[in-house]
C-alpha cells in the first residue's frame, strides 16, 4: 500500500502543473517584472489557478496594433499616464469592472474607468552629496536653473514629458496652475538651462550610471532609480519639493479572451499590503494610501505618495499630453538638435 501511494505521489509530482487559464501581463521588465511575480502574479496564482506569464515592453505601437488586428498577445497591460489617456481616446481598452474592490483610500487620479494604479513614481531635483554637501544642494527647480549659486553640469530626462513642466516651476508657475501648459514660456525656460545640460537621459538605468559616474552634478531624475544607487554608496540625494509625479495603469486591451481573469488579477493588485510589499520592492509610492499602514515610516517617507511630499507635487495631466503631445515631441526633438 505504501510503494502505491509513493507511486502516485512521485506521478502527481512529476506531472506538469495543470492551471485553470492563462493571462499575460506586460510591464516593464527586469526587477520590475521580478517585483511583479512576487508580489502579484504568485500569489494570485496560488490563490486562483490562473496562471500569470508577464514580459515587457508595454509599446503603445504594439498595444494599438492587436487591438486593431484583434490579435490580442497581452490580456493585462501597464501604459504610463500619457499612453493612457491616448489609448482612452483610441479605444484601446476594455472598461474596468472594479466590483468588490474599495478604492477610497487611493489616491484620485489612480481610479479610473479604464485602469487603476499600483504605483506612482517621480522626477526629483536631484544633487550629487560630494558636491554640495546634503540640504545645502539645489532644494527646487529654479534652483536646478540657478547656474551661479549651483554650478556645474546638468542631467535631464530625453523627453519633453516632464522637463516643460520642471521649466515651469522654476520659472515661478504655481505647481496647481502648470495645465495647460505655456508651450511657448516652457521652451524659453529651458533656453537658459540647454548651454548646461550635459546629458538627456533615455531611461532609469542610464540615469542611474550618469550619477555614478558623475556625468552630472544636478538635474532631474527618478527618485526610485536614486534611492537605489545611494543604498549602493553612490553619493547622490532627491528633494521632494516640486516633485513631478507620474504613474502607471493597469488595464486590460480591448479584445482579450480573458477578460475575466484579467478583472481578477487587477482587483487583486488594490489590496492595501500587497500595494505595500511592492512599494517596498520597487521604492515607488503606493496608489492605495492605506498601504503607508504596512510601511516602515523611515522608508515612507521617501516615496511619492507620502503625503507630505505630495504638498507642491505636480502630477502628469495625461489628457493634456494625448491633445498635444505629438507637436510638443516634435518641437522638443527640433529643439534638442539646435
């Protein structure tokens, strides 16, 4: 009796794991994706059946062209708040059934007809230690742009997203009057600061090695990439005045055969904790506030959505971007190469 049930426990062991459905989520990529698996997709599996595959990169191209062909590759996808408003606009995804799930503690802009928030991220000024010694760096934007007090070398994003609404700031506009944005003002800010600009960096990771190899003294970068390399030893520090915030949906592409699945793992990414233990894998803030319960106050109080460093954030306005974001790029490149 006993070598029978060892036969069968060793086939059930060895047989390949049989799962309910399969959805695929596309996100980012590398310890972002990892953070993902562990936080979301595992547990969600264990609970459900439903397996969860994720890759990257969330292309809008891409997303825009399976709905179109109703060949739908990705059931779950994650557009940044630009990509989608324009994705609302084009009819790229499914309304969000968001029964059951209770939103009211995240934040406003993370709910949404079409896609709800896990986290949001931010550009920062961000100063070198080594060069002025932490609280006595540039402390706001018009400081990034105040050559004489704070010489030397500046790192900005490659994209217009971001640096019009830096411009701004430092040019005095109120953080809760930046939209619609001045196109003209903005362009003429950052006249003054192109001569200093050294570097546009493409994505987190390059400006992560900008900083280490201290390509740059001062400028705008995400404060989660930073937070990283300062754990690391690199002597770098974030301010979060005027922080510009921006985050991420998670949404579902028009069309997908797993609709219902899909609802579920997004419904299953709101709860409180599990918005916790991703925040504190990614050094993103929270899109539901009641996960700050679940986070030590020495590393909330370095994430985005910690309230006090919301006070003189600006948060992306997405629809403004999906209205006028393809001129504004094309004047940005134009401008880039003068």
């Amino acid at each position: 009796m006993k070598r029978t049930m060892l036969f069968i426990l060793s086939v059930m062991l060895l047989a390949p794991q049989v799962f309910a459905e399969t959805i695929t989520v596309c996100s980012y990529g590398g310890t972002y994706n990892q953070a993902i698996e562990k936080v979301f997709a595992e547990p969600f599996t264990r609970q459900t059946g439903i397996k969860v595959v994720t890759v990257s990169f969330p292309n809008y191209a891409k997303m825009k062209a399976q709905v179109a062909s109703g060949n739908i590759e990705w059931d779950v996808v994650e557009p940044s708040i630009k990509a989608y408003a324009l994705g609302v606009k084009d009819g790229l995804f499914e309304p969000l059934d968001l029964s059951g799930v209770d939103t009211k503690d995240f934040i406003k802009t993370g709910v949404t007809d079409f896609g709800l928030a896990t986290i949001y991220y931010s550009h920062n000024v961000t100063y070198r230690t080594d060069v002025w010694p932490k609280t006595q760096g540039p402390k706001n934007w018009a400081d990034v742009w105040d050559v004489q007090r704070f010489p030397g070398p500046r790192g900005m994003k490659y994209t217009a997203y971001s640096n019009l609404e830096a411009a701004l700031l430092a040019d005095g506009v109120p953080p809760n009057k930046i939209y619609p944005i001045d196109v003209d003002r903005a362009f003429k800010k950052m006249d003054e600061l192109k001569p200093y600009i050294k570097v546009f960096w493409k994505n987190g990771a390059q400006g992560q090695q900008v900083m280490k190899a201290h390509e740059a003294d001062t400028g705008s970068f995400t404060a989660g990439r930073m937070q990283i390399i300062a754990e690391q030893g690199v002597p770098v520090t974030c301010e979060w005045n005027q922080q510009i915030v921006d985050l991420d949906y998670l949404c579902i592409l028009k069309g997908s055969r797993h609709k219902d699945a899909a609802t579920q793992f997004i419904r299953f990414t709101a709860a409180a904790r599990r918005q916790a233990e991703f925040a504190m894998l990614t050094n993103y803030g929270p899109a539901n506030t009641k996960a700050y319960d679940f986070i030590p106050e020495d590393k909330a109080k370095d994430m985005p959505t910690y309230k006090n460093n919301m006070k003189t954030a600006v948060t992306i306005d997405g629809n403004w971007y999906a209205e006028h974001g393809k001129e504004v790029a094309q004047r940005w490149e134009a401008w880039k190469m003068n």
